[in-house]
C-alpha cells in the first residue's frame, strides 16, 4: 500500500525494495507527487542523500486501467578503498631510530664518564 504524503498524512511512508536491476514498480498510485528517498545502498555504494521526486498528473491517472511510466533516476556514487598505510617499512625505521638513539645515549653517559676522570 502507497500512501499521498499531504497536509493531512505528512509522513505517509512506504518501503519498497528494488530488484536486483535496481529498478522499482509500483501500482495503484494515485495522482500527486511522491518522493522517493534511499535508506540502504547496495555493497559497495554510498546513499544518495538527495532523493528523486515524482508526479503523476490527473490527465496520465484519468482512466482506470492507464499504465504509466514514470521515470525518476537516484545515482550512488562507487566507494574506493583507501591505499593501505604502515606495514613493515615503519617497523624497521622505528626498530632502526631506537637503536641509533639507544647507542648515542651510551656514547654520551661513556665520554662523561671518561671527562670526569
């Protein structure tokens, strides 16, 4: 059941579920403007935030057994993977920093102890 969203029933909502074309169809709408709004996106894809708007005019909804196709198009955009950061090259810069500072620390206690003499 599809309800009229208008003064009266503001939020009148529905969910409907494309197949697996991404298309939807839907039947015994009545004339007016409904707005279709996406609440999940397909794996991979981001929501589209903006929605589509469509409007069936009393002339297309005048006879009982009328089809009507009414085009409305929502785009998701892609998501990318991000490039991997890190791995082994920091472990090895870190490892190799400890030790540079480790053995400049012991020089520095050895020359003190040695000045002191």
């Amino acid at each position: 059941m599809y309800e009229l969203a208008d003064d009266e029933t503001p939020d009148a909502t529905d969910t409907i579920v494309t197949g697996k074309d991404g298309k939807v169809k839907t039947a015994g709408l009545d004339e007016g403007t409904y707005f279709f709004d996406e609440i999940k996106a397909p794996d991979g894809y981001s929501i589209n935030e903006k929605g589509v708007t469509v409007t069936i005019t009393e002339d297309e909804a005048n006879s009982a057994s009328a089809n009507i196709s009414k085009t409305g198009k929502l785009t998701d955009t892609r998501l990318s993977a991000l490039p991997s950061t890190g791995g082994i090259g920091t472990t090895i810069f870190t490892a190799g920093g400890c030790l540079i500072m480790i053995g400049a620390a012991v020089l520095f206690f050895v020359s003190r102890k040695k000045s002191s003499k």
